[in-house]
C-alpha cells in the first residue's frame, strides 16, 4: 500500500533529500507504511532510506538525514495516512447520541481508533483491537494509551457498551501493561449501573495494573435534552455525586499513602453537583488529565491569583464574562478578587443556560452562538465579551451550532474575545489595550 504525498515541507529533510508532492511513499528502511504510526516509527532515526513510487509509476530509492525523532516533513492527504476506525458500541450514555438533529455531518461521526489515542489525546474502548493491533502497539511502544473504562466487571460493561467485545477488557488492559504502555482510564459514571460497589471494584481493579495504569479519571456522564428512544439514565444528584466522591477519595487517600499518587481523581463537575469545595492545585499532582476535566477550576484560579499582582491598581476597560452555570460562580469570586486589587474595575460575569443541549449541560465548552445572542442581547456588556476559546470548534472558526463569533458579535453589539482555559491568559486579555473599536452591523 502506498501512500500520496499531498506537500512536503519546505526546507525539511525529505524536501533536502528531494522527495516531492505527488509521489507516493511505499516503505521506510525496507518497512511498509500503512498509516501514520509506520510512517512515525520507522521513520525515527537520523537516517532512513525511503522507498517511493513516482507518479509515472516509478519506484526510486531516497536517503534522508536528520535529527533522531525529527519528522521528514511529508504530508497525506489523510492525517491518518488510512481509515479512522470507526465506534462499533452503542454506549448507553454516548454524548454523540444525544446531540440535536440537524448539526453539520462531522459532529455525528464516532472514532475509536487507538492511533487518536496515542496521537490526538481521544479516549478509546478496545473493543475494536484484534490481536495483532494489540501486538503492533506494545512492539511500537505506543503509549500513553487513554482508555475508556466505565467499568470492569464484564457483564456491567456488556450492559454499558453494548459490543459482544466489551467484556475482553482487563485481559487487554493487562496485555498492555506487561508490555509496559501506560495507561490513562476513565470512568463515565451512570448511576444505578457503574457506582456503588461497581465503582470501588473498577477502582481495585485499575489499581492492580498500577504502575502501567497511571491515572483514573471519574467524571458525570452529560445528558441532554434529547435522549428520546435511548437507555434511561437519571443524572448524578448532589446525594450521588457525594457518594461517589467518598468512594473515588477514600480510593485515592489509600494509594497517596501507599504508592504515593492518588491515582484516582474526581472531575470538577462532581465537586460542583456535591456543593463541595474543590480541592488544592497540589492534589492534582501532574494534572495527567487536564483535558477530561479534572483539576481544570483549581489550576485556573491558582493562575488567576499568581498573576493579579501584575495588574495591581491598573484599570481595564469595562468587559463581561459569558460562560457556564457550573464556572459561573468561581469566575464571580475571581473577579470580586481583581475588584480589591485593581482601580475602576468594571467587569461582570454572565452565566450562560445552556437551551441547545439542555439545562443538564452546564460547562462552557459545550455552550453554542445561539445561546449567546439569546441571552447576551441588549444586556450591558462593556466594550467587549470575553469566552473560553473551547466554545468554538474548526480552529476559532465557529460554534458548535455553525454561527461565527463575527456573525455572534453583530448581534449583541460587541466583539468576542476567546480565551484560553489559564486564568492568566484571562487576566492578559481584561487589561487587554487593543480591541476592535465597534462590532459590524447586524446580518441577522
């Protein structure tokens, strides 16, 4: 199987060694390349011999030099230099399942490819891997692999997942740690089906892969207002969420003492749902999985603080915060801060509901332009509205509902200001000078 080159990069190593778009890559170092972990792993060394068809059908023999782990600079017309690997579950909690009809084709589409994985960050099942994928990522030392647990008892993830595969996953799980790859898991937590006892036996059973398993997740499954026709689920409670936290805490006071990591960790949502305070910066440790939420609050505020002294008695001018009902209140508390340090401050936060998806989703990057406009409207919102820049999907370019922050600005009159998830960043862009002096006129 070859592979297109679409472009090279200018002045990288395969551009040096003379290799050009249009060609297709064949093998590295006599290796064939089916996809981009190929393509990364063989292609490693300082020096390889590429093996290339021309596009008169021409196979030609290319050495490259470089540094040890420098990329050779070609790219495919496909990230993965193959096909995504499709989700084969039908996860009774599954976020994509519950999204309103008529969004753009791409938010529908599920992977459960380990190359994302280990490339992108994405959490996968393992209910796709075959016998030679798991042989393949532990001689090519894939790793960290981020592993979408839920639960370990097999028949409950039978239930859950709903793939005859499920239940193949701790003899996977343990596959991989005698192979030595790490692991990041996670727990989606649905009361009355992976809580309670299921919870503390996941819990032990993760524990005895440690150290390949690395870090445990446990985090609310999101539910929207549209789950017509699938598995009833009933969402987490101030009653459950505290339960849940006493079992996933114990859990984790237990392995601090013994292994000197907590392991386990809570996402800032069950902390929210409990109506408990969040914990310190330091009990998040290497804050292993930032992205799926947990520690996310605590490390913004810690941010926010250590950098308010640079702005102590400047004033910026006035703004608003738009952002979820759950980081509301703590932007609320941060800027009451910035009130005693800073002169004329005149800033406010708006909580946004969110009506897209459904009064049960409450974090900021889930909130939509339509929501916005609806409920920013003709309020009094300084000269400019500053939102995490995880509102907006397609590199900034729009929301999750298709509108642009260009098109959102002409409705509620001012520009928006994307920040990102770093309560310095935030602070940078209050005091922030230049902004665009008006919003354009309305298209609506």
């Amino acid at each position: 199987m070859a592979s297109k080159i679409v472009s090279v990069d200018r002045k990288s190593p395969a551009d040096r060694a003379g290799v050009r778009a249009g060609e297709s890559l064949q093998a590295i170092d006599g290796h064939p390349i089916s996809d981009v972990l190929d393509y990364k792993f063989y292609g490693y060394d300082p020096e390889v011999e590429l093996t290339v068809l021309n596009e008169q059908g021409e196979t030609r023999k290319v050495s490259v030099r470089k540094r040890e782990g420098q990329d050779l600079g070609l790219n495919f017309e496909h990230y993965l230099m193959d096909k995504m690997k499709r989700c084969a579950n039908h996860c009774v909690f599954c976020f994509i399942d519950q999204l309103p009809p008529n969004m753009r084709e791409t938010l529908y589409v599920k992977d459960d490819d380990a190359r994302m994985s280990f490339l992108m960050g994405n959490y996968i099942s393992l209910t796709n891997l075959s016998d030679s994928d798991i042989e393949r990522m532990i001689r090519m030392r894939i790793s960290p692999v981020n592993i979408s647990v839920q639960v370990t008892d097999p028949e409950r993830r039978l239930l859950m997942l709903r793939n005859p595969r499920a239940d193949r996953l701790m003899p996977i799980m343990k596959r991989l740690a005698d192979g030595h790859i790490e692991m990041n898991c996670q727990l989606v937590i649905c009361p009355g089906l992976n809580d309670g006892a299921y919870l503390k036996k996941s819990l032990e059973d993760l524990e005895a892969l440690y150290p390949a398993v690395n870090s445990i997740s446990v985090v609310p499954a999101g539910l929207t207002d549209y789950r017509e026709g699938l598995y009833p689920l009933q969402p987490v409670t101030k009653e459950i969420a505290r339960e849940i936290l006493s079992i996933t805490e114990s859990f984790a006071a237990r392995c601090k003492e013994k292994y000197g990591t907590h392991l386990a960790f809570c996402g800032d949502e069950l902390y929210i749902k409990a109506e408990l305070p969040l914990p310190d910066v330091e009990y998040y440790e290497e804050f292993t999985q930032f992205e799926n939420g947990i520690g996310m609050m605590s490390l913004f505020m810690e941010e926010f603080r250590l950098t308010l002294p640079v702005y102590a008695g400047m004033h910026p001018r006035p703004f608003s915060i738009a952002t979820g009902t759950a980081a509301a209140p703590f932007l609320s508390v941060l800027l009451d801060e910035a009130r005693e340090k800073c002169d004329n401050f005149n800033g406010r936060v708006y909580a946004v509901q969110n009506n897209f998806f459904g009064g049960g989703v409450s974090v900021a990057g889930l909130i939509t332009g339509t929501d916005l406009i609806a409920q920013l409207k003709g309020k009094d919102l300084g000269e400019r509205v500053l939102i995490s820049e995880n509102m907006l999907r397609d590199g900034g370019d729009v929301f999750l509902d298709d509108l642009t922050p260009e098109q959102v600005s002409r409705e509620i009159g001012v520009p928006l200001v994307p920040v990102r998830i770093d309560g310095g960043d935030l602070l940078d862009k209050i005091f922030e000078e230049e902004y665009p002096e008006e919003a354009p006129e309305s298209v609506f």
